[in-house]
C-alpha cells in the first residue's frame, strides 16, 4: 500500500511523472492531456487495490473542476457529477464493497454531517430567497446534495486504509505536478510571483500544500513518507506565498505537538524554526522582506470596509449573493455580507460543531480542525456548497476519525471504541 510507502521509488516515480506533465501541458493542451491520463494510470499502479483505484481517479476528477487550464472551465459540473457516479460505478460492480463496521463507523461524523446539511441550507436561504436569487439557491442546493452523496458514498464503501491512501497520492501528485510545471512553464503555472501550478490560484494550491502535511504528519507514518510529503506540501506553501495557508499550517503542527498527534510532537518545531527565521532576519535585512510569503499588503481591506458599512447602516438583513461587491476572505464575514446575522449565526454553528466533534474524536482531527477553521478566515470557502477544498477537508477530517490518528492495522478493522472514546490527550 501507498500508505506503508512503496518507498521512495514511488515517490521518485510519481515526481518523474509530474516533471512529463509539466514539460507537456507548456507544449500543447493535447499532450498535457495525454501525459496526465498516464499520471492517473500510474496512480493505477501505484495503489494495489481496486477500492483505492477507484477513490484515487474519484478525487482526481473533483479536483479538475479548479485546474489552470482555461479550456477546462465549462465542464467543471460535468466532471464534479462524474466524479460521484464514478463511486456509484464502483458499489455496483462491487469493486467498493461495504462491511458490518463501516455503518458503526459513521456514527461520529454523522451528528456533524447532519448540522453541516442544515446549517449550510439555512445559509443559503438567507442569502438568496430575499433577494430574489431563486437560480444562486437552485445551484446551491445542488451542489449541497452532490457534495453529501459524494461523503456518504465514500464513508460507506471505501475502507479507511484505501480512503487514506487515494487522499496522500492524490495530494502528492497535484502538488509535485504544480511545483514541476511552476519551474518548466512558468509563463502558465506563475502569476504575480506565486505558484498556481495545475490549479486555477496560488491560495488552492496553498490549501492543497496545508492538507498533504497535515495528513502525513498529524499520523504515525513511514519516515519517508512523512518526508515527502512534508518537503513537497512545504516548498508548495512557499511558493504559493499563501500566508493564511501558512499560519494554519504552524497552528495544526503546534497543536499537534502539544496534544502528541502522529509525527507533529518531532517536526513542530524544525518547522517552525524554518518558518520564523526568514521573518525575522528581514526584521534585519530588508531584502529579506522581498519574500512575497512575508508581503505585509491587506487584499481583504475592502471586504472588511464592506462589513462595517452594512453595520453602520444597521443592514443585518445582508446583501445577496450576488449583490455584494466585494469579496470577502473570511467565510464568517462573507456570510454576515451575503445573508445577514441568520447567514453569521449558522457559519458559526456549524465552526463550533466541527471543532466539538473534532475534540472529542482525537488529537489528529483537533489540530487539523483549528488550522482548517483558522484558513476559512483567509479564504470564504466554506461556503461553496461542492468545491474541492470542502471536499478534501471532509474527507481528510474523516480519515483521521477513521484511523484514530494511529498507524492503520494491516488486517484488523478499528473498532467502534476506538473511534468513539478517543481521549484527546492520548499518544498517536
């Protein structure tokens, strides 16, 4: 399993495969296109069961909806749908097959599932209905059933070692294919200075970055697995210059290290080491400053002067979806901006229910829920009803659950103890 690492042969493998993709996707869309068919098929290879297979290609296809490729911007529903009827496919041939514990296992993310479903329809009522918006809802709604058809599909049937596997490769390939093209086609995959690589914008590929460390780190792994990951999702941070990625990144180590989750408690502080010593020797050296991760501007002033328009002019009843004109980095205050104090209330809900589930689930799932509730202050996607980083959040959060932040067993499934009483404290 890619899990256990077939080591740094793999990991070599699959960078070499990234390189070709680069190199193509400078050259001519076709060729991109072809090289990335043989990156999913060497994902084929590379995982050795078929239930993983068929999550690994899964994710690939939720993650073209957001890719830099221009051409591939009118099918990004198309692919979204058939990212989710690829995992119908597999329960109906049976290559994803459920067992008497996966509905047991369910029972700690249901509770939240259930307070998302609500807490997330009530935001887009309010943000929609009173504006007239009755299409911006109609989307919503349907993005919202796509993304729990997509959830509860894959917690029923994929088992929590192939769920984790998919998740790793996944993440390492969009990530070391991003960093490659940045260096061969810098003209496509750099803008202003910042890395975007294969995705539409330098902040997803943060994101993409934060969720490969946090997953190889916040679990007791292969050292080279934990290596790669962490040197890749790192140098993808870096360049991507994505500061909110940055700092909840340092937030989930931290934690981590203090509440002993996985391999946090041994890399926290290199890590944090590495990250503050630039900072401060531009406190010395000015042209330290010039690195674009420690630019000092604002781009969310004039989200945050919107915010406090509406409540000088005592407006809790929002703008609409569509009526506000300005973006917003923080989820909460776009929320405030869109629906009102309902949209706030509902957010804020549904932050609090996932950082409650996420402490009494495990260490693990802790420390990732506060770097993750700390970015949607950054960027407002939380409030996209199906967009990749929702989904890599979820299912990432589900993994850790799943796996009660400890190495996997290579027979035994976790039992439902393990996944319930979870004290946080314990040692992963």
């Amino acid at each position: 399993m890619l899990v256990d690492v077939r080591g740094v042969p793999a990991v070599v493998a699959m960078m070499f495969c990234a390189a070709a993709a680069g190199a193509a996707a400078g050259t001519s869309l076709l060729l991109g296109a072809v090289v990335c068919t043989l990156l999913v098929l060497l994902l084929i290879f590379l995982l050795d069961s078929s239930e993983t297979w068929v999550c690994g290609v899964s994710l690939v296809l939720c993650l073209a909806c957001a890719v830099s490729l221009e051409q591939l911007a009118p099918f990004q529903d198309v692919v979204r749908i058939a990212a989710v009827l690829l995992l119908v496919a597999g329960v109906a041939s049976g290559m994803l097959r459920t067992a008497k514990w996966y509905g047991r296992r369910l029972r700690p993310a249901r509770p939240l599932m259930e307070l998302y479903l609500i807490g997330m329809t009530g935001y887009l009522l309010a943000a929609t209905l009173p504006f007239g918006e009755a299409r911006a809802l109609a989307v919503g709604i349907l993005g919202l059933l796509t993304t729990a058809a997509y959830l509860l599909l894959a917690a029923r049937y994929v088992s929590p070692r192939a769920l984790d596997a998919a998740l790793v490769a996944v993440l390492m390939l969009t990530v070391a294919a991003s960093l490659v093209l940045g260096l061969v086609a810098p003209d496509v995959a750099v803008v202003g200075e910042r890395l975007r690589g294969v995705t539409a914008n330098a902040n997803l590929l943060g994101v993409y970055g934060l969720l490969l460390v946090a997953t190889v780190v916040l679990r007791k792994r292969s050292w080279p697995l934990t290596s790669a990951g962490a040197v890749l999702g790192g140098a993808a941070i870096v360049w991507t210059a994505s500061r909110g990625s940055a700092l909840s990144l340092l937030l989930a180590l931290v934690v981590g290290a203090v509440v002993n989750a996985g391999r946090a408690r041994r890399l926290a502080l290199p890590v944090v080491a590495l990250a503050a010593a630039p900072f401060f020797w531009s406190l010395r050296n000015a042209s330290a400053a010039d690195l674009t991760l420690y630019r000092t501007n604002n781009s969310r002033e004039v989200g945050i002067r919107e915010v406090m328009e509406l409540m000088r002019a005592d407006s809790l009843a929002g703008l609409g979806i569509h009526n506000a004109y300005a973006a917003n980095g923080s989820a909460v205050l776009t929320a405030f901006v869109q629906g009102g104090l309902l949209a706030i209330c509902l957010i804020l809900m549904i932050c609090v229910a996932f950082l409650w589930s996420s402490w009494k689930s495990g260490p693990a799932t802790f420390a990732l829920a506060l770097g993750v509730v700390l970015h949607s202050n950054f960027e407002p996607w939380a409030l996209a009803s199906m967009s990749p980083i929702s989904l890599l959040v979820a299912l990432t959060w589900l993994s850790l659950v799943e796996t009660g932040a400890r190495t996997l067993p290579k027979r035994a499934a976790p039992t439902a103890s393990s996944l319930v009483r979870h004290p946080l404290g314990s040692t992963a």
